[in-house]
C-alpha cells in the first residue's frame, strides 16, 4: 500500500514538472507567434525605408522603368507602325501602277511604314521604272534605318537600366556591410540586434537592384523582338509593292498561264 502511495506520489511529481515545462514551452511558441504577427505587419514603405539612401536610386529607376515600358508599348507595336489598312490601299494601288494615289496615301500617312516608302517613291523615274528601283530599294532601305534606331531609343534605355540597378543595389549592400562591420568593431559582435538593421539594409538593396534589373531585362527582348518582327514584315511589304508598281506579279501570273497552256497542248 505504501509502495502505491509512493508511485502515485513520484507521479504526481512528475506531472507537475512536465506540466511546467509544457506551459514555458507554450508561452515560448505563443510569444513568437505575436513577434510574428508583429513582423508581418511590417508595410511595403517600411521595408522601403530599411533599404537605406540607396532605395531612393532604385526607386526612381523602378518608376523610369514602368515609364519605358508604357511609352514603348504606345510606340513598338505593328498596329501603328504597320497600318493594314494603308498598306493595303498602297498594295492595290502599286498594282494599278496609279502613281499619283500611290504617292498621296503615302505622303498623306504619318507611320513608319509610310515614311520609310515616301523616302522610295522620291527616287521614282516613271520612264524608267526598272532603272530607278534600285536607288528606291536603297532610299527605303536607309529610311528604314533610322526609323528603327527612332523607334529604339527607349527600348535601349531599359538595358542601360538593367545594368543600372544591380549596380545601384550593390551599392547599397556595400552601404550596408560597411556599417555592419563598423558595429562590429565597436563591439557589436554579441549583440546581433545591432547589426539586424545594416544587414537588412543590404539584402533589401540587393533584393531591388535584381528585381528592376529582371523586370527591365525581359520587357527590353520583348520589344527588342517586337521591333525586330516589324522591320521584316515590313521589308516583305515593301516588296510586294515595288513589285507591283514593276509589273513583276503580272509577269509572273501571265508566264504561269501560258505554262498551263503549253501542258494542256
């Protein structure tokens, strides 16, 4: 009987000792719950402001990036520079061999398909049309030319930008390691809630820098490619109406007939 008294004593013992420790346990987990609920109200401008000076670099090369790339979308696409509708009055005109409307809806449109043909039909010898292609080959070519290093201007400034801003980043995380290590030798070592602040301030500079620079990379291929894609549409279109103002589809399509007339005999 005692020995059952005994064990139910030890028992009771350890149950408040295990008791303890869950409830310190517990407090524990519950305090760093709150220090995260703490944490995770921190805001976008207080993470900001951690960056240190070097957030306001980065800042402005985040708001030119987002300029660039609403001013390119409004310029780069082939809706504006290569008017279907125009150039396909242009087309039916070349094919009339009508010089004069070739020359009025040409001059009359302000795109640059329009510009860079205007450029041609100026180098037109109407008596001597095959002899003057050539020189309205080389006008359009060289129209063409600077038309697309006009339409690249801003496209070019977000690859300046994507190499600005890792660079502005890392001059912020230098900014940043710098103070830390300045703590550090004046006797921070221990105290790590001392460095916390410098040490954000770099990886929030790094984090940045690499974001804009991404950001800037990929809408810069994008419409690097999207200019790209016009100048060769429009290098087939040019063609095409040179072709017609030569006569060359006409000849083509009477040789083909006379060729299924010679199979037919």
């Amino acid at each position: 009987m005692k020995k059952q008294w005994m064990v139910i004593a030890i028992a009771a013992v350890v149950g408040v000792v295990l008791g303890h420790e869950l409830m310190a346990q517990t407090s524990d987990v519950a305090g760093a719950a709150t220090q995260l609920k703490v944490e995770s109200r921190t805001t976008l401008f207080d993470l900001i402001k951690s960056g240190g000076w070097a957030m306001w670099a980065l800042g402005t090369c985040s708001v030119v990036v987002v300029w660039l790339v609403v001013v390119n979308f409004q310029r780069v696409n082939s809706r504006k520079m290569l008017p279907t509708d125009t150039i396909a009055q242009l087309k039916t005109a070349a094919e009339k061999q009508d010089y004069v409307q070739l020359w009025q809806l040409s001059s009359s449109t302000d795109t640059f398909f329009t510009r860079s043909l205007t450029a041609g039909l100026r180098q037109i010898k109407p008596d001597d049309l095959l002899g003057s292609r050539e020189k309205m080959e080389a006008a359009i070519a060289e129209t063409a030319g600077r038309e697309e290093s006009r339409y690249g201007f801003y496209v070019n400034f977000l690859a300046l930008l994507t190499s600005m801003a890792p660079m502005w980043g890392l001059l912020g995380t230098v900014s940043g390691m710098i103070g830390a290590f300045s703590k550090i030798g004046s006797g921070g070592m221990g105290k790590p809630e001392m460095l916390a602040k410098n040490i954000g301030e770099a990886l929030v500079c790094t984090a940045s820098g690499l974001m804009i620079a991404i950001t800037a990379m990929g809408f810069y291929f994008f419409f690097r490619n999207t200019l790209n894609s016009i100048m060769k549409e429009s290098e087939g279109y040019f063609t095409q109406i040179l072709d017609g103002m030569m006569g060359v589809g006409k000849q083509f399509e009477e040789l083909a007939r006379n060729a299924k007339g010679d199979q037919k005999e």
